[in-house]
C-alpha cells in the first residue's frame, strides 16, 4: 500500500497508479461516503485496483485538500456498506486498506482497493451483475460492463480449465486427420514407444481430453480443446464464432499493417492451433542467426532465443480467451516479434514476470503441447522468455494488457538499452543537452524512441530507480518540452509532442522517428496538410455525386454516404428506420449496437460522421468502442485501406462486398 504523507505525495501518486479523488463532504461539511464510491470501488476492484481519496478536490488534475472532520465515522458506514451483500457483492476491504492521514490539521481517508481475483469477479451492486451493476476502470472513468462482459466473468470465475466443455453435436468427423497424424509423429519422436501410439485416433484424443465423457450426466463427445487444437476450419468457426488466428511478417519497423507474408485461415489448411504453431513458428525463426557451439560433440542449433519464442507462442495460445473478439496475433518485424492473445491474465503481469504461479486459460490445451515437449510447466514460461532475451543483452520483453477491448500483448525487441543509431539520432536533434542529462532521463528518452511510448511500469522493468525518482524524471522531461504526457494514474503514457498515439490495432508499438524540434513539427503538420488536401483532390476528380445524394467513389463497391443532408428523403427514411433502436435509447448492449451498425453499413460505405449521426452517438465513443473492433474482426471494411487517414474514410460491412464480388 502506498504511503502518503504530504500533498506532493497525492501528487505523485496520481501519476503512478489509479486514483480517484473524492470531496466527500456532505450536507454538513463533517464528511460523507459519497454515492459514486461504489462504481469506483467496483470499477477497480474488476480492473487493476486503485486508490480511493476522501476529503481531496481535484479540478483539472490539481489537488487540493479539503479534510474531512469526522473521518471515523465514514469509515464505519463504509465497512456496514461493504458487509451489506445487497450493497456490493464481495468485500476486498480489511483495516489494512483503509487509513486516516493527517496532513496539516486536515485529515483525509485513503482507501486502497486491490484487484479482485478471478473468484471474486463480477464484484457488482444491487444484488445483480447485469443491467448495468457491473463497473471496470477505463480511459480514466468507471464504464458499466456490458451482459457480454459480465458472462466471460462469470465463466473465468467458476472454469479452471476453459477448454474442458463437451461440444454437443461434434465428433470425430471435425477433427482434421492430418493434424492428428502430425501430432502424433511428434509424440512418437518425443516419447518413443509411449503406450498412447499404439491406440486409434478417438482413444488418442480421449488420452489427451480432446475427447471426454461426463461421469455424472454420461454425456460423451469432443472437447473444446480437442477441436481447437485438431479441427477442421468450418467446425471450429460454428463453435467458437469468434475464433480468428493471424500471422504477419511485416518488412518494416512500422505499425502499418502492410506484410509481406501473412498467415491465417483461408481454406487451405486447417487453421487449428496445432497446425497454426507449426506453420508459424518456421517462419518465427527462419532468420535467426545460430551461434556454433557444440554439446556431446553434437551442434547445437536451439538457441536461448528459440526457446523464448517458442515459450511465447504456445503461451499466446494457450492463455488465449477464445470467447473474446480479439484475434490471436502474431508479428515478426526486423526489430521484435511481437504476439497478442484475446484476454487478460489470470495473475497479475507481476507474478508472471516472478513465475512460481500459473493459472492457465486452457489447461487441456497447455498439457497437448507439453506432452510433445513444447512449452514449459506451471509458472516457468514469462521467466523463460525474460531469460532469453537476457542471454542477448537485449532490451527485456514488454508484456501489459489492455482491457477495451480486453488483450494481452508481449514484445520481444531485438534492440539493446541504447542503441547506437538511436542515440545518435538524438544527439544530433537535442545536442549536448542530451550528453547532460542524467542517465535515467537519457533511458526515458530512448525508450520512446524505440517504443513509441514511455510507461512508469515500463521503465520500472528496465530500470533499478525508485518509483519518486520515475515520476521526477518524467516531469523534467515534460517541462523541457522532450516529453507529452496524455491520460493519467495507470494510463498515463508518455510520448513525443506532436505524436499521435497508436491506436488498437497499432498493437505493436513502432520504432518511432526520433523526437524533432518544435518547427519539425510544425513541417510535419503542414505536410499532413497538404497530403490531406491532395486526397480530397483526388477523391473528387474520381468520384460523382448521384440522384440519391451519396457518393460514386472510382476503385470501391458501394456508394459512399458522406452527408445525410444530401440524401433523398427514401434513403434518409431507410437509415433512419435501422437506427431507430440507437436513435430512441442511450443505453444499448453492445452487440445490439453492432448490429445496427452493420444493418446500416449494409451495401453502403458510411462515414465516421455519418454514423455518428445516425446512431446518436459522440465519433469518438463510436470509432473507440465500435468501429475498431468490427474493422478488426473483419466485419466491418474501409473505403480507402491503404490510406487510414483518408479523409473521407468510410465503413462498409464486409458480407455485402463479398456477396456481390
């Protein structure tokens, strides 16, 4: 738990973990729990944890403190509260979580809520964990979790293993026998002569629980686990809708999704996950350079290296929630390899890093793999992959989550602490104030050079300095004018001025150019300009507005919707007609707004604008919330793919575009 002593102390800890600050002051100034603790205490309990400030004013990210007089008895009503099941499902809290600061002759409440664990979650209000009783922490707010939200939850909360339900309907016509084949040529060549060889395929899987007979109800058939690791394409799609795997070998240090080879499930092959790290992990250390070093006078060709990347693809498989919207992702660069999974964690990113502790997704899973020698036990994995990367004196991998939509991502940088070209290219652009600067400052800086963004945690892993010392590091540097900061508590990110932030796809963050001077900026603004204007030229000498009102682009399918105004009162009628749902409500689940934007994508491109409009919603809240996640599952397609700026970006729905091609 955090020590705070003096109001600098608030300060700073604003900008190294979540922290909501709260007057609490009641009717009569002597202090009251606030109403709006409790989405704050179910927010962070079902996130990361944070801090509760009682008896502090914040404005516009300044503290004041204002004090509480009778902090005692506020804490006594939150203890009676937090006892009170109808209230609030669990209670984090013990006294150790709740302290009286005096600073001055002012006292304040610090309430530090942990995260809970996946027994714990839902933690919600008023006995109910749907409807909107379910809060997480994001972008700095408490959001209510959608039913969907809630479910996976309830799912993670009561399956050890979530792999281990029988599929109703499937059976060993889903299994691609090829896969299977393959597997168990590998098992032979692991174990010789293991007692399973000899056994046909349906008693195989049942060895490997791909295959499971209930004992209480006497149902019988194919796991989850046996489908995914073995099945066909088309049975895999009909079981789990969302399950998408995707490889992508990228020429560039860049985060534009241009690849030069790519992997993914197309007809030609299983796209199973067995098959899936077969293929992939080829390709993964095709280019890796071999040092020659011999063991019993036989070459060695599996380096430290293989091994860290053969650690984390088979982790990003077998921790993946294959229930989730976000596809397994793989990336090789020049620079990193980079590897995404649906899902957060079931430990924290600490205890992972420490190993010792394991609480796999799919365990069924995990166990396949380890029975062909691919893989580590319990809680040796993320160790495994830090030590490889050590073994280079590489930068040590980055591995965090990110929870809208839920991911977990690891990058494995091939670049050391401050690489040579790095550096110069910053000397060359701050001069000798860069040689002045202490080392940590000079660590910062190379680290968004090369990472595109700076984090507390994030330096904390490369570095042996102390948390106070992060946070006045970071603060010289944005003073100086090197450094942005944008968000704050747990998402606050630093970056370059000017910078635009990666987005949700951008999962891999780019070497990014290196920080320029404040006219640099200015020419790279006016150069976005100018490619800006450029576009619109382009796109109006090939393209002609219709009798309808909408737009005939050159080079896309549908017409393209960039101004309701313009649209005849029967088009205008029949958006209308699909939006009515989002029009009328403020609050809609989210897989019912997606289908409205679907319905209204359907045949047509639409604007950012344009949807906004129609559904009643802010562009920021729609692109966030919707648009990238639909672009990412392939439901949703852009006017102009190549060029993602595109001032006249719109959004199609895919299965119209496919259904007329």
């Amino acid at each position: 738990m955090i020590n705070i002593r003096t109001l600098s102390d608030i300060e700073a800890l604003s900008e190294s973990v979540d922290l909501e600050c709260k007057l609490a002051a009641g009717k009569n100034g002597k202090g009251q729990l606030p109403t709006d603790f409790w989405p704050t205490y179910s927010a962070f309990a079902n996130t990361h944890g944070g801090s509760v400030l009682l008896g502090v004013k914040e404005k516009k990210g300044q503290f004041s403190l204002h004090g509480l007089l009778d902090p005692e008895r506020v804490v006594t009503v939150l203890f009676n509260h937090l006892n009170n099941r109808q209230k609030v499902s669990n209670n984090l809290l013990s006294d150790e979580n709740v302290t009286i600061i005096r600073i001055g002759d002012k006292k304040l409440i610090h309430i530090h809520i942990p995260a809970a664990n996946r027994k714990q979650k839902p933690v919600y209000l008023r006995g109910n964990p749907f409807n909107g009783n379910t809060y997480r922490r994001l972008h700095e707010g408490d959001r209510p979790c959608d039913d969907e939200t809630v479910k996976r939850m309830l799912a993670e909360q009561v399956e050890d293993e979530r792999d281990n339900r029988i599929l109703p309907g499937f059976g060993i016509g889903d299994i691609d026998l090829d896969s299977l084949l393959a597997y168990r040529q590998i098992l032979r060549v692991a174990k010789p002569g293991h007692v399973w060889l000899e056994d046909n395929d349906t008693s195989l899987l049942r060895h490997l629980k791909g295959w499971r007979r209930d004992r209480q109800s006497g149902e019988e058939g194919l796991t989850l686990a046996g489908l995914l690791m073995f099945g066909n394409w088309e049975a895999i799609q009909d079981a789990v809708p969302h399950y998408f795997v995707d490889y992508q070998e990228r020429l560039e240090a860049k985060t534009e999704l241009r690849w030069i080879d790519r992997l993914v499930p197309d007809g030609t092959w299983s796209g199973n996950l067995f098959d899936f790290y077969r293929r992939v992990y080829r390709k993964l250390t095709t280019d890796i350079k071999v040092p020659f070093s011999l063991k019993d006078g036989q070459r060695q060709d599996d380096t430290p290296i293989h091994e860290a990347i053969r650690e984390a693809l088979v982790n990003t498989l077998v921790h993946a929630d294959y229930s989730g919207r976000v596809s397994v992702l793989v990336v090789k660069r020049p620079d990193l390899f980079g590897f995404r999974n649906p899902g957060n964690m079931r430990i924290s990113v600490e205890q992972a890093i420490l190993g010792g502790e394991s609480d796999c997704r799919n365990r069924i899973i995990h166990q396949m793999f380890l029975m062909i020698g691919l893989g580590e036990r319990a809680g040796s994995g993320v160790p495994k992959i830090f030590s490889g990367w050590k073994s280079c004196d590489w930068r040590p991998p980055a591995l965090y989550e990110k929870d809208d939509p839920e991911q977990t991502l690891l990058e494995l940088r091939m670049i050391d602490f401050f690489p040579v070209e790095v550096v110069t290219r910053l000397r060359a652009h701050l001069g000798s104030a860069y040689d002045n600067l202490p080392e940590l400052d000079r660590l910062i800086l190379v680290t968004v050079a090369t990472e595109q963004v700076a984090t507390h945690h994030r330096i904390m892993e490369i570095s042996d300095d102390h948390a106070h010392d992060l946070t006045q590091a970071f603060q010289r540097l944005v003073k100086a004018g090197w450094l942005k900061s944008s968000g704050h508590g747990r998402g606050t990110v630093y970056h370059r001025p000017g910078q635009t932030l990666p987005t949700p796809e951008q999962v891999f963050g780019e070497a990014s150019p290196i920080i320029t001077e404040s006219c640099e900026h200015l020419e790279e603004s006016s150069e976005h300009l100018q490619k800006s204007s450029e576009h619109l030229k382009e796109s109006s000498e090939h393209s002609r507005r219709a009798e309808e009102g909408w737009l005939i682009v050159s080079g896309i399918v549908n017409p393209l919707i960039d101004d309701l105004q313009l649209l005849t009162s029967e088009v205008k009628q029949r958006l209308a007609a699909k939006a009515n749902e989002a029009q009328s409500r403020k609050k809609i689940p989210k897989i019912e707004m997606e289908e409205i934007i679907l319905s209204l994508c359907e045949g047509y491109y639409l604007t950012l604008q344009v949807l906004a409009q129609s559904v009643n919603r802010t562009p920021d809240a729609l692109r966030q919330h919707y648009l990238k996640h639909l672009v990412e599952q392939g439901r949703l397609g852009l006017a102009f793919p190549t060029a993602p700026t595109h001032p006249q970006q719109a959004y199609t729905t895919m299965q119209k575009v496919n259904n007329n091609d």
